[in-house]
C-alpha cells in the first residue's frame, strides 16, 4: 500500500484527481470505478475542472459505481444516481450507457447483482477504484463482518453509517436499511484502488486499515494485500498512523518515474 499524507482535504483531492486523470490519459477506455458520501466530492469538482480547463475526455471511459440504496427509484434526490448525475455526470462527456449505477429497485436483487459483476467483467474490469471509507472500516458498503471475498450483492447498513449518512437523508429514521453493494473481492479485483480519508472521525478507520490486522471487522483491512492500492489521507485522517513519518519520507523521496504527474 502507498500511504500518501495530504495537509489538507483540498491538496488531496487534486492529487487524487490526478491520479485518475492520469489513468485516463494514458488509456482513453478506462473503466472507472465510482463511490459517493462527502470524500469524492472535491475531487469530482477537480476532475469537472480538468474536463472544461484541459480537456480531459470522459467520451471512452466506462463507469461503474459502488453502491445504491434498495428501494430509492435513480430519480430520488437521496439516491446515488441523483447524487452522480449532480456532482459528475451532468458536467462532462460521458456517453450516458457507459455509465452504471447499481439499481435500487430492481425486482429481482440476486439476478441484478450477478447482472451487474457480469457487466463489469465484460468491460475488461475496473482500471481504478474510487473508495471512502467508513467510520466503521467499511468499503462500499461492506460492513464489518462482509466477506473478504465477497461479490455484488444486497447488505445491511449498520446503525453507525446510518447515523452517519444521517444528513443526506434528513433524520437517521429515513435512512434506508438495504443498499446492493460491490463486494470486498470484486473491488480487490480493480487493477488499482485509490481510497481517500478526510477529517478527525476517519483516523481511527484509517489506523486500523493500515496498521491493523487483516479482518473482516474492518474490511478496508484486505486492501494491504492488494498489489496496488494508495491511500490519499489529510493530516487529521492520518493523525493515528504510527508510521506516519516514513509514510511522508516514502512520497518525498520517490523516484522521479515513479512520481504522480
Ligand atoms: C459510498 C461508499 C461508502 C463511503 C463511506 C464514506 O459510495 O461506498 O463506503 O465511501 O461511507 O462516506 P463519506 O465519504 O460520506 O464519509
């Protein structure tokens, strides 16, 4: 895992928006993967920005998001979809049957979920992951407890990320209890997974993802055995990492191939 401490949210999304925009320069057809929540949201304005100021083109990339609430039809202004349209899609080119977003009513949850792992599989899979992560060590929506290996498939939310998305929803009581998500295995699947935390609340989740041990109580966990995962932390996520010096002195001292542009 790459370990790279921001001093700010600001600085780290437009680092992460680079990230992405450099996987897709390099390769036009790029499958994107997608999450929502408050973490992307900067680096969503970046990537709009790049689009309208240096012309990164979104017209061959493929997207496919994490997660979406069962039961919320893709027009209701709490639904991930609503959230995509809003803060992406309505901003740049993307062709919009290159875009997938689960759907939370769909009549028959298993067969939409098999649909959906077979859609992905089909573009050639995800070339990189945008995750969040969880005040409670999730990733998409896999609570602890999920399955390190698990595929796309219908989860309980806790009570804490009900309290948590709270705010999109005007009251923890009208928070949807089911969400379909991507499960732990098919987001190890993307060739790169890009996972980004902000604030004071995340640093114990960012602790125990990095530092901690491998389990299903903090699925964020596995990400230390993908083979190329970067965590894109501020100083206050990052603020419990005991290695946080040699994390900084790593990204300092990188060799000049190796550096983001
Ligand atoms: C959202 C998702 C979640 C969020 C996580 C953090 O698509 O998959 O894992 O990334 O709940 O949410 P925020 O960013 O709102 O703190």
């Amino acid at each position: 895992m790459e370990i790279i401490i921001q001093p700010d949210d600001k600085t780290a999304s437009y680092l992460g928006a680079r990230i992405v925009a450099q996987v897709i320069r390099r390769r036009c057809e790029t499958v994107l993967g997608l999450a929502t929540g408050n973490t992307p949201l900067m680096l969503y304005k970046e990537l709009i920005r790049l689009h309208i100021e240096e012309e990164l083109d979104f017209r061959r990339v493929t997207t496919f998001n994490l997660d979406e609430y069962v039961g919320l039809a893709p027009s209701h202004p709490s639904s991930y979809n609503s959230f995509m349209w809003e803060n992406l899609f309505r901003h740049i080119d993307i062709p919009e049957h290159q875009i997938h977003i689960p759907d939370g009513l769909a009549p028959d949850i298993p067969a939409f979920c098999r649909q959906y792992e077979g859609a992905i599989k089909a573009a050639g899979g995800i070339d990189i992951q945008v995750l969040g992560i969880g005040t409670d060590g999730h990733i998409g929506f896999n609570e602890p407890s999920s399955s390190l290996t698990s595929r796309t498939r219908i989860k309980t939310l806790t009570r804490q990320t009900r309290k948590d998305n709270a705010p999109f929803f005007n009251g923890e009581e009208n928070v949807p209890d089911h969400v379909i998500t991507m499960g732990v295995g098919t987001i190890m699947d993307s060739r790169m997974c890009l996972l980004m935390a902000f604030g004071e609340k995340k640093a114990e989740a960012i602790a125990a993802m990095v530092e901690g041990p491998i389990t299903a109580s903090v699925p964020a966990s596995i990400l230390q055995v993908h083979p190329h995962a970067v965590v894109l932390a501020d100083e206050k996520a990052a603020s419990l990492l005991k290695r946080a010096d040699y994390y900084r002195w790593v990204y300092e001292n990188k060799p000049e191939w190796q550096k983001y542009k």
